[in-house]
C-alpha cells in the first residue's frame, strides 16, 4: 500500500467514534444552548456551528498543531532540549482558551485518553507522559503516523464537528438524515478553515467565542444533564 494510501487510513482511525477518547460524552455547551431555546433545528445549529469554525476556540487549536507538532519532535529527538518546555507552554495557553472547568477537563480527559493509547501501540512519550491535552495529543498522533499538516488540520475540526452534530441529533433533536446533510453542507466551511489556519500563529488569532463560553459555564448548574461538558 502506497504512502497516501496508509496515511488516509490513519486519518480515518483517528476520527472514528470507535477512538478510545470519550468524545461522545461531551457536548461543549451544545446541551445549555438547546435546553435555554437557542437551538431548536438545523437552521440556528448550522448558524452556531458555522460561526465556532470561523471564530471560536476550536481554530486556535488546529493552528496550534502545526507549532505542537514541531516541538514534540524537538522534544522525541533531544529530550533533555527545549521542545518539552516549548510544548507545555503552548499546551497551557490553549487550555486557558477554554474559560469552562468543565472544558479544561474534557481536553485533558481526552488528551490523556489518546496519549495512553499511542503509548500502548508502540508511541510513547518521553518519560511516558500524559498529562497533556487534546490538541497536544491529536498533534502527537498526527506525528507518530506522519499525517500531513493539512489533512491534520481538516481532521481535527472534522472530530470536532461530527461530535457536535452527534450531540444535536441526540439533544435537539435532529434525524440523523439531518445531521448528514449539515455534516455535508459544513464540509466546504471546515475546507477553507482548514486552509486558512494552516501555518497561521494561534497566538496572533482571535476567538470571540463569547457564547460558547458563557453556555459551557452554565452547564455545571443544569438540573438535568445527560453530557459532561
């Protein structure tokens, strides 16, 4: 099997919800958003979904992989050397990004989820660690299976999104007919986000994902919950 070949396999087991992360239990604030009547079918879900690709928190971590990718390299190679430090540091800002508890867990829930499992397949770290989050690991698994940073990029915001689109279908609710169709009509938007954020600085990004922020701080106090975030 040629390169690009294996590397599209790769990418598929990545975002599979067969992955070992949990991801499924997570809503990112989807479940306040529908519960207060801000989302209520496809129409306002597209909207907010489409404005998260464009100016929330999920595009700073998929800029951010290209710089992670490159300092767990640094890191793999000379382990004494700068690429831990340079790693934890963009590690820690992206998750100060995410102004929830409830989030901060979630990334490094998912982030450790996924590092064990590397791990276990033959990718460790140095010194084994896994206390690191989402992007960092997503980045980590990227490397281990040499990923292009595009197709990289793309697959981190597709989990993102089919995960989203998962959570509303079971919330909203929406048909799964439905979310197909969101899933293909997004699918352009979350091509040129992909390209757009490909080499880009997250430091020198913005998000201004005020509402995702206030819904993922609200969801602690829901009387009735049926996702962790």
């Amino acid at each position: 099997m040629s390169g690009p070949q294996l590397q599209l396999l790769h990418l598929l087991q990545l975002v599979s919800p067969a992955l070992p992360v949990g991801a499924f239990s997570y809503s990112e604030g989807l479940e306040v958003l529908v519960q207060q009547g801000g989302i209520t079918g496809p129409v306002p879900l597209k909207a907010w979904l489409g404005a998260e690709l464009e100016r929330g928190a999920v595009a700073l971590e998929a800029a951010a992989l290209g710089p992670l990718g490159l300092a767990l390299a640094a890191w793999q190679a000379d382990p004494r050397g700068t690429g831990e430090a340079q790693l934890r540091d963009l590690d820690g800002w992206l998750l100060a990004q995410r102004e929830a508890p409830e989030l901060r867990a979630q990334q490094r829930q998912m982030g450790r989820s996924l590092l064990q499992l590397l791990a276990e397949l033959g990718w460790p770290l140095p010194g084994g660690v896994c206390d690191l989050g989402w992007p960092a690991a997503w980045a980590w698994a990227g490397h281990c299976l040499e990923l292009p940073q595009l197709a990289l990029l793309e697959g981190y915001l597709y989990g993102w999104l089919a995960n989203q689109l998962s959570a509303a279908v079971r919330l909203v609710p929406l048909g799964a007919t439905t979310g197909q169709r969101l899933q293909l009509e997004l699918a352009p938007v979350l091509r040129r986000r992909a390209e757009q954020l490909l080499g880009a600085d997250p430091r020198q990004l913005w998000s201004g994902a005020v509402g995702a922020g206030l819904a993922q701080l609200q969801h602690g106090s829901l009387y009735s919950r049926l996702f962790r975030s």
